[in-house]
C-alpha cells in the first residue's frame, strides 16, 4: 500500500507557531522525577532551598500536550497536518523511531519554555520498518525560554506505520 | 464431630480467634504529626485536575482565583489525602523489605498483630472524607492517623472469614487548622496466600 506524498512534500521545511509548555521549569516535577528514578529522596523542603537547576530530560516532559483539553484543538500546525495526512492514508500509529537531543545550557527554575516544530523530511515512498510498513518523518523541534534564547535542539525520527507487526517468537 | 456435611453442633467449643485484647490499646491513639512528601503546588493541582477533567477555575485561572473570595488558587479538597501517601522509596521498603516508614504508629502496630494471628490478607472497602476548610495552593498539609475502631468478633465475608477496622486520617494545614477528617475501612481476612507474597510478585 502506497500514497501520493505530494501533499506531504509540501509541508516539507514548514515551522509551527510557538508552542507553549503548559508549566515553566519547577522543583515538584524535579522532585516527583528524581524520586521515581530513585536518584534522590531528599524531603520537598530541601529540594525547595537547594535546587536551581532542572535535569535536561525534563524538557521533553514539560513540552508534552495536556492530557485532556475541554476544547480539543485540531491538527493546525504543519507537523500536525503531515502526520494527519498520514493517518488518513491507513499509516495510524506512530512511534518515535530516533531521538537526538542536543541540550545547549541547563534550565533555571521558573524559566517558561516554548518549542516550534519544523518538517525535516519525509521518505519518498514506503519503507519497512521493524514495526511495519510505513512513512518516516523527520522533525526537528527547537526549544526556547521566554526571552527567545534557544536552550535545546532536537531531532526526532517518527514513523508511521499501519499496523504495528509483532514478530512471532517460534 | 462435624456431620456428613462438615458441619458443626451449635454447642461445640467456639474455635480459637483473635484475641480483641491484643489490639485494644491501639484503638482510639492517634499517632504523631508527620509531614507532607510534597506542599500543594500548582502543577499537581493542574494535572489532577487534568485527570479528573476538572475544568473550575478556581483551581487553574491564576487571575479568576485571586478575584475570588479565597484570593488565590484552591486545590480540590479530594485531593488532600495525596499528600499523605507515601515516597516511591517508602513504599518499595514497605511492600518488598517489610521496613514501615512510621513504625510505631497505631496501624502498623495493629497490622502487624493481626498479620501474626493470620489475617494476613487486606482490603481497602470504604473512605469518607469530611471537610472542614479548602484546600490552597502553597499549603503544607501535616496528617496524623489512628484507629478508631476494629471488630471484637469474625465476620463471614465474600473474601473468607474476616474482621473490619478503620482508620481515623486527619489532615492539618501549616496554621495548625483542620482541613479534613478522613475514614478508611478495611477488610483483613485469612487469605489462602499471604497479600506481601502476592505484591513481591
């Protein structure tokens, strides 16, 4: 099974809006994270006095959407609309296939984060992937804090597949 | 003698069961004040709120709050009980090494009793909570817990043969006044496997 990519070609170097992350860098999320990694179970008051900076893998936690909206927003952006084009086409399950991650200096505490999203590529025609047939998307996302500053730029490799191909044990 | 069905003569010895007299001391001893694994915040409250699809103002609109009689954002009162529960760290002792973060509290003292006299499975069946004021956002919520009371005798229950207790939670905030009053009831019955056996997996 294969689609007509042009549409998709189009979006190709297109950028989002700015993204808002829905809370700035914060010391209970810090917290809550080096408790669950088993890093650090200091009491929430020492975390409080002691803690300026944030752990770079949060980033990618505060930049993730609400898990519920009670006024859901459509596929507006233009990664949005090239992965809906490919769900439409039968590729409906996405997996993030590749991450690089580049950190440029560590998050303040308070710092208010923003990301934009733009369209690195897409394969040309179906590739296999572990998971299946499907499309790979490349999308490079730039972070940024309040003042405009870029603090992190990421690649990700996302793949849409139709269905996800489990490989049978024996 | 039991008769063809297993079944006992109505004036055969009562057979041996917890003696009440074990757990009486504990009952109606709160234990000490302990403190919060975490001040109410902000981001909890949004994402329970997020989980509960709670969409009142007062608990995520900055601005809508500080207008409001409370002057600032509220954290729903369901809430209060989450920051009693304990670290991942102080559940892992419990449930896989058996060490309590509190030992010398009345409910663990009281389980301990009754895991040894072999109700060794549990069940949480019941939880009330009454309110006394609102919850608000940069509280520290200080909660102190006891048992109210327990059967004095078995019930037959769906989970096998067991007895009923509950637990008094009450909740203060860093002014010393009382936010919440809390019930928990549960269920400890002679299980066929032991519960800490079942949560090591």
């Amino acid at each position: 099974m294969t689609m007509d990519i042009s549409a998709v070609n189009g979006l190709v170097g297109q950028e989002s809006a700015r993204i808002p992350t829905r809370h700035p860098a914060n010391i209970p999320d810090i917290r809550h994270w080096c408790e669950v990694i088993r890093e650090d179970n200091r009491s929430y008051q020492l975390f409080e006095r002691d803690t300026v900076k944030a752990p770079p893998a949060l980033l990618m936690v505060w930049a993730m959407p609400a898990l519920w909206s009670a006024e859901p927003k459509g596929a507006t952006e233009p990664h949005e609309r090239a992965i809906r084009m490919l769900e439409d086409a039968g590729y409906g399950v996405g997996l993030t296939i590749a991450l690089e991650q580049k950190f440029l200096r560590p998050l303040k505490i308070g710092e208010r984060l923003s990301y934009q999203v733009r369209i690195a590529g897409v394969s040309q025609g179906e590739v296999v992937t572990a998971a299946g047939p499907g499309y790979e998307l490349e999308l490079h996302y730039t972070f940024r804090n309040q003042d405009g500053e870029v603090v992190s730029e990421q690649t990700c490799r996302r793949a849409q597949v139709a269905r996800l191909a489990v490989k049978k044990r024996h | 003698m039991a008769n063809k069905f297993g079944v006992l003569p109505f004036n055969s010895p009562l057979e041996p069961t917890m003696d009440y007299a074990k757990i009486a001391p504990l009952i109606g001893v709160q234990s000490p004040r302990h403190l919060p694994h975490d001040r109410v915040t902000e981001v909890d409250v949004d994402r329970w709120c997020q989980v509960m699809r709670d969409t009142n103002p007062l608990y995520t609109d900055e601005e809508y709050a500080k207008k409001s009689p409370w002057g600032g954002l509220l954290a729903p009162s369901g809430m209060v009980h989450v920051f009693a529960l304990g670290t991942m760290k102080a559940a892992i002792d419990q449930f896989v090494h058996g060490k309590c973060e509190f030992p010398d509290d009345p409910n663990v003292k009281l389980n301990l009793v009754v895991e040894q006299e072999g109700y060794t499975g549990v069940m949480a069946t019941a939880q009330r909570q009454q309110h006394f004021r609102r919850l608000r956002v940069g509280d520290e919520i200080h909660w102190t817990l006891g048992i109210a009371r327990l059967s004095d005798y078995d019930h037959l229950t769906r989970q096998g043969v067991g007895r009923k207790y509950q637990m008094l939670y009450q909740f203060y905030n860093q002014n010393d006044e009382l936010l919440c009053n809390q019930s928990f009831d549960v269920l400890v019955y002679r299980a066929p496997m032991s519960t800490r056996r079942l949560y090591a997996g």
